[in-house]
C-alpha cells in the first residue's frame, strides 16, 4: 500500500518566496506528500537562467566588450553571481546559492534586453541601462552582505527587477528558477520545467535532460511544460546532507544567426538530491507571566506545526541536516527548507514542500 501511494502521488511542486524548485513527489518518513511549485519568468539566454532550479548557461563564447562598457559590466557581474552561487553550493549556503542564481537571471535578461546598449560607456547609458546598473550594485552587495535577510532580499530584488525587463520573443523561455529539489527516498519522480516552448518539434528531436552521463527525453511537452522522469536515488551520494549534481536542459529550436537571440544555448540545471531527514527543533515558550514550556521533534518534509504562542513568547531552534543549530525568536524565510510564522496569537512553523 505504502508504495503504491508513493507511486501515485506524483504532481508539481511551488516554492514561494522567489526561488522555484520542480518536483513531483515527495514521501516523509511512510508517509506521501503532495507538492506544488512557484515560478519567476526568466528567458533562455546568454549568461544563465536559475533557483531552484534551472540555471541558464549558454555554451556559445561570449561576446567581447570593451572595459567600462555595459556589456563588460553584465559580463563581470555575472560572473560575480555564479561565484557566489557556487560558493553557496560548497558551503551548504542554500539560501545563497539561490539568491546568486536569481541574480544570474536578471543579469541574463539584461543582456537580452539591453542588446543595444552592451557596447555603450556606463557613463553613457540611457536612464533605464544607468538604473539596472545601480540596482545590480545594490544586488550583489546584498549577496556578498553574509547576512541570511539581505541576502534572501537581493534575489527577491533580482526576480522583480528581472521580470520587468523586456526581452525580444522568439526563444525558449523557461519560467522555473532556482534549484530542482528531489527526494530520493521516492522510487521514481517527474521534473517538470515550465516555460514557453515551441508547438513541435522537426525530425523527432525533442527536448531532453542530460545527469550524470545519462540522458532523459522529455516523456511529456507542450507549449508551456516539459516532464522528465528521473530516478533520485541515482543521483543520491552516501551523505545526510543535500546531494549535488548539474544536467544539460537542451530545447531544440531554430536560433539566429544574428540579434540577441544568438547568445541561447544549452542550460544547465542544478539539482538538489535531499536526504531522509530533514533535521531537528526545538521550541521554548519564554513569556514571564506563564510557567515555561519546551517541546522538541523531529523536522519532516512537507510538515506544519501551530503553537499557542503570541509574538514575543517564544523561540526557535532547529538543526537541519546535523549542521550548526539556528535560533529565531520572530517571523523567518530565509531558509529554503523551513518557514517560520508568527501573530498575536500563535506561531507555525512550515517545512519544503510549502
């Protein structure tokens, strides 16, 4: 019965606050969960398209740009963004990892949307150039700030910046970002990439997803999704902690020659392979008025727990993965994995899948 259920339980998954993930499935601890996933439009570009999910980077050699010019301004900070992004993988930093990658997408907009502009001076540059400019600054500034809030804010800031940006029509556009989180304690699941793609596809090529050495055709596509199944535990290292691994998101489509469009290519997706176990918490009642209570448990996926603690009568402290333990005495969502509400009333506390 358990895996029967497992087995059916299998749709797409929303992850709010800006980073997006795709998922389709996902079971904690015998018993299965649904899930559902957020989107933030971003086009196939030059530079990348990522959060949770889908990091764009196209395999063509860049475009070279003079120093001072915007183009070689977008270039550096996207450079920048990766780093940091990259930086966040390695030091088990999620919520810099996606910020950095939603960064990395604004920037690929950008160059989109500013393909006249790349060879302009800054100095030069039309008023909405100049302003992207100074919002870029304040962007990485935020991401290199150390600080869990302003970092989760710079790619907030990027996604809103990002999605006002106008880009020329005509390519792929995917609209998942961030990193692709799996189960892999779940026998088969469907990653589901949604976007703009075309109709049909000529001679029998169609969209495919290339991890570790192995590639998945898309089993199902439309114009606005593409669904790969994918065994997790393939991806799964000997680890408590987030597996890590990159795959190739190749749409095929008929691209310029010529014009910003030239500069998509292959797309890299980042996917997070997560263990068993989310981790452990602890919750303190700390009013001065009432007799003092605490309750630990263990943290499980797609979990929510209400306590009757107003504003200011509590605390916080969860452990996940077996890292460093956090403590919170307010609202928080700065974690991708644990979300923290609180009134005059209660406090509740949410864990991924949202």
């Amino acid at each position: 019965m358990r895996r029967f259920l497992i087995a059916t339980l299998v749709c797409c998954q929303v992850m709010t606050g800006g980073c997006a993930a795709v998922v389709t499935a996902a079971a904690a601890h015998g018993a299965a969960i649904a899930t559902a996933v957020e989107v933030v439009p971003v086009v196939l570009a030059a530079g990348a398209i990522g959060v949770l999910g889908v990091m764009g980077a196209a395999k063509n050699t860049p475009d070279s740009f003079a120093d001072g010019s915007l183009g070689a301004f977008l270039q550096a900070s996207d450079k920048e963004a990766t780093r940091l992004a990259e930086t966040g993988m390695q030091t088990r930093h999620e919520a810099l990892m996606t910020a950095g990658l939603q960064v990395h997408n604004a920037l690929a907009r950008a160059q989109l949307a500013y393909d006249d502009s790349l060879s302009l001076k800054l100095a030069d540059l039309p008023g909405p150039e100049r302003l992207f400019v100074a919002r870029t600054g304040e962007m990485l500034a935020g991401l290199s700030s150390g600080q869990g809030r302003a970092i989760k804010e710079a790619g907030d800031r990027a996604n809103a910046v990002g999605a006002r940006l106008d880009v020329p029509e005509g390519a792929p556009q995917i609209l998942t970002a961030g990193p692709v989180y799996l189960f892999a304690f779940l026998p088969f699941q469907t990653v589901s990439i949604r976007g703009k793609f075309p109709a049909a596809y000529e001679n029998g090529a169609v969209p495919r997803l290339t991890v570790n050495k192995k590639t998945y055709t898309a089993y199902s596509y439309s114009t606005q999704s593409l669904d790969f199944a994918i065994v997790a535990g393939d991806l799964r290292s000997e680890t408590e902690d987030i597996s890590w691994v990159k795959g190739e998101l190749v749409v095929p489509w008929d691209k310029p020659l010529f014009g910003p469009l030239r500069r998509s290519g292959v797309e890299t997706v980042v996917i997070g392979v997560l263990p068993d176990s989310l981790g452990r918490a602890t919750v303190e009642h700390v009013s001065g008025t009432a007799r003092a209570a605490s309750e630990s448990f263990d943290l499980r996926w797609g979990e929510r727990r209400t306590f009757a603690y107003p504003a200011g009568q509590w605390k916080l402290r969860y452990s996940l993965f077996n890292r460093d333990s956090t403590e919170v005495d307010r609202a928080d969502a700065v974690s991708p994995f644990i979300r923290v509400a609180s009134d005059g009333h209660s406090m509740t506390i949410r864990t991924f899948p949202f």
